[in-house]
C-alpha cells in the first residue's frame, strides 16, 4: 500500500476489505495501567494507548507520539512515531498503581476523567457498546461523539480521543460501529445507516451526561466525514468537526487519487486520461461486479499494463484489482455486498446544514486527495455558510507529518502542532485562535 500507516490507527475513507442484553444501567470503567491520561508537571497531558502485542503508544498534547517497549529494567524505550526509529525518549512507570509516571524524568499523574459504559440500540435495534468519558468536576461541558474511518477495528479499545479530549477539558462519546469490538451487527459501509447510528450515540451520549451535557457535535474522521454531515442533518448538533474527509463521492476519491499519484511521478495529461479511464473500469467493476464486468476492466486493465504509468497508478480501491485474476474476484467479491454508496454526493448535505462545521485537511493525502475538498469548502465559505477549513501542509492521511524512505515509503511521525487544541476549541464554540502551529484556519464570512 502507498502509505505505510500504522495497522491500528489506519481509517482510510473506503477500504476494500474483502479483497486485501440493551441499554443496560451504566458502570464506571476503570482503564488498566497504565492506559490513561496524565498531566505532566508543566501542564501538558500525555496519553498512554495499547498499541500492537506487547507495545504501548504515547502521544503528547502538542503532537508528539512514539512506540514503547519494555526493556528488563523496567524502562519503556520510544520509537518516533511510526517510523520503528530510536527518538530517545524514555517512560518509567515507578509508582503504576498510584497512577504516576516518568516521561524523560519529569514527573506526571494520570487524571482521573470520570467515565460510564453502555450499550444502547443503534438503527434497527442493532446492539452497540459505548462509553462517555468526561474530564473531572460537576460543570457542563462541550462533548464529542467520536465517529468512525472505515477500519473494523474496535473504537471503545484504540480511540484515543475517549481520554485526550477529557484531558482537555471536553467531553467524549466512543462506541464501537456496528459490526466491530463488542457492538452487534454486520459491518457496514452504508453511509446513511452508519448515521443513524451515530444519531443514536448522539442520544446515548446525552442520557448519560445528564445535567454535564453542554455544546455537543460529532468528530467524522475519513469515512466518517460522509457520515457526520449526514448524521448533523438527521438531528440537530451544535458543530461537526471533520478530519481528512472528502466532499466528493468515494468513486471520485478514487479518480483524484490516481491523478495525485501520477503527477507526483510526473507523467503528463495522456498518462493521467489512461489511469482515470482504468480507475472508471474499476468504478463500474465495483458497483457491478459481474464476470462480464470484470472481463472488460481486466481487458483495459491488460492494454495499459505495458505502459510506464502503470505502477504508479495507485488510486484508493485500484490498486487492489490491479493483479487480482478472475478467480480470486469471484471468490472475494461477496465482500463488496458492504452498501457502499459508491456515487453518494456529500455537498448537497454539507451546504444545507446551517451547523457550524470544521474540516481539519492533510494537504498531501494520497488516500483522500484534499484539493477538490477544500475548493468545494472554500466556494461554501465564501458564501457565507458555516465552514472553517485548516489545511495542514505537508501531512498525509490521518493529518499526521511524515518522513519518505529510499524506497518511497511514507513513514508518520506524529501530529502537526495545534492538530487537537484546534478541535478542542472548536468544540468549545468560541472563536478559533488566527493560528495553530504553522496553521491559519479560514473562518465564515459573517
């Protein structure tokens, strides 16, 4: 794959799968050591998340993250982000039951963020799991029901933001998609049912608030993106904050993926109109995947082999026919039956909603190219609808900065800088600052 994404934070907008008792009274949850939040002495929050096998992650308020792994002294070592590097940072967990840490030898405590598990019934009655953290005190505060990319990983286990948020200051709603960790259900990619859903932990995340209930919106990263606008629409919140979504279908995602991909390598207006014809062959493909189907995209697949573009056309969904045999199709493309709405347009939805939006973009998204999307917003802005757009320069998918390896690997390394003191001060309501780290969001014309 072109972006060399970490397995258990990977939300790509649309992901091929196949082919690589109810509302129960609420009880408070108590996250192992160490997982939690902790604020350092100078103020700052740190958050420590399960990562792969024996391995934890941080990830400091200003961006920052690293890997850790235990050593026999009892030492935790940090790589830098994603990169499997040594970054020298060191975690010492001296005192776990009394919720303290070291990071680097400053001394930090984990916070106490009260918190509630449920179940509750999404659409249909389906079964869902969720849990709503808030940061401590009595006062109501803003809260953020935390949407879904398109991965089937449990959210309740590996959202972050269930803690980093809190730590803030701002409340949140986690819950696993249906068909994913404890949640009932057959995995999905119906954009409109996953927004009943989210409807439904909207409300969920309300009940259980009570009188804590502020401000409350939805936080739509990827493929949650189409999703919260919908969901915005179907019930009144007070903001959607959406992160590297699209405002384009998930069949243009795919046709801008592969025009990205080919400029960067520098082929010329002739190679593009080729790779967007054999990205069109594998839209019909997927909407109709029939023998007869797969035999003419297979066809074209075949004459533009030869040609020097061809590798370089990665596309969102291509890249996963591009060496698959007729065999191999039939006997994966069952797992296509996942209601995606391949030429579902966002922008009729995204410009009636008269709610206060924020679209947090990664300028060089390969999987969810963010040009068209920010033109489309901007047009929006500039009309006096209630759109703000931060583009973080030289971040990719998940709006994390990177390194590129010899081989042209993309390797993350952490958050850019005011990446989540932006959505915390949007949830607030308030104005967003003239600048987070080297990000100047644009705001609504009033």
């Amino acid at each position: 794959m072109h972006a060399t994404l970490h397995p258990l934070r990977r939300t790509r907008p649309f992901l091929l799968a196949g082919l690589l008792c109810l509302a129960s009274a609420a009880q408070a949850v108590e996250p192992p050591c160490p997982i939690g939040a902790y604020r350092l002495a100078d103020r700052s929050t740190l958050d420590i998340a399960p990562s792969e096998g024996k391995t934890l992650r941080w990830r400091h308020q200003d961006g920052r993250s690293g890997a850790l792994t235990e050593g026999p002294d009892g030492r935790w070592t940090s790589t830098l982000g994603w990169t499997g590097r040594p970054d020298g940072h060191v975690l010492r967990f001296p005192a776990c039951g009394q919720g303290r840490l070291e990071f680097d030898g400053q001394a930090a405590t984990r916070l106490e963020l009260p918190s509630q598990d449920s179940r509750f019934e999404g659409d249909g009655g389906t079964p869902l799991a969720g849990r709503l953290v808030l940061p401590p005190g009595s006062q109501p505060v803003p809260i953020v029901v935390l949407l879904h990319g398109a991965e089937r990983d449990g959210a309740l286990e590996l959202n972050s933001l269930q803690r980093r948020l809190p730590a803030l200051g701002i409340g949140a709603f986690v819950y696993d998609k249906r068909g994913t960790g404890a949640s009932g259900g057959k995995y999905t990619q119906d954009f409109p049912l996953l927004a009943r859903d989210a409807v439904a932990a909207l409300r969920e995340a309300r009940r259980l608030a009570g009188p804590r209930a502020g401000r409350i919106g939805y936080q739509g990263p990827s493929q949650g993106g189409w999703v919260a606008p919908i969901a915005a629409h179907l019930a009144p919140v007070d903001f959607v904050i959406v992160g590297f979504g699209l405002a384009v279908s998930v069949l243009e995602e795919d046709r801008s993926a592969v025009v990205m991909n080919l400029e960067a390598k520098g082929h010329g207006r002739a190679a593009i109109a080729q790779g967007l014809a054999l990205s069109d062959a594998a839209g019909e493909l997927v909407q109709n995947p029939t023998p007869e189907q797969f035999e003419r995209f297979a066809a074209l697949r075949e004459k533009f082999r030869p040609e020097p573009w061809f590798k370089h056309a990665h596309g969102n969904f291509l890249f996963m026919l591009m060496n698959i045999s007729a065999a191999e199709f039939e006997a994966a493309k069952s797992m296509l039956e996942m209601g995606t709405p391949w030429r579902y347009d966002p922008m009729p939805t995204i410009t009636a909603l008269n709610t206060p939006q924020l679209w947090m973009l990664a300028q060089d998204d390969v999987d969810a190219p963010s040009a068209d999307t920010a033109r489309l917003l901007e047009g929006l802005r500039t009309q006096g609808r209630p759109v703000s757009v931060a583009m973080f320069p030289k971040t990719e998918h998940g709006v994390y900065e990177y390194e590129t390896a010899p081989d042209g690997r993309r390797l993350s390394t952490r958050h850019p800088a005011g990446y989540l003191d932006m959505m915390a001060d949007f949830a607030r309501g308030g104005p967003l600052k003239p600048r987070y780290g080297a990000v100047s969001p644009s705001r609504p014309l009033r």
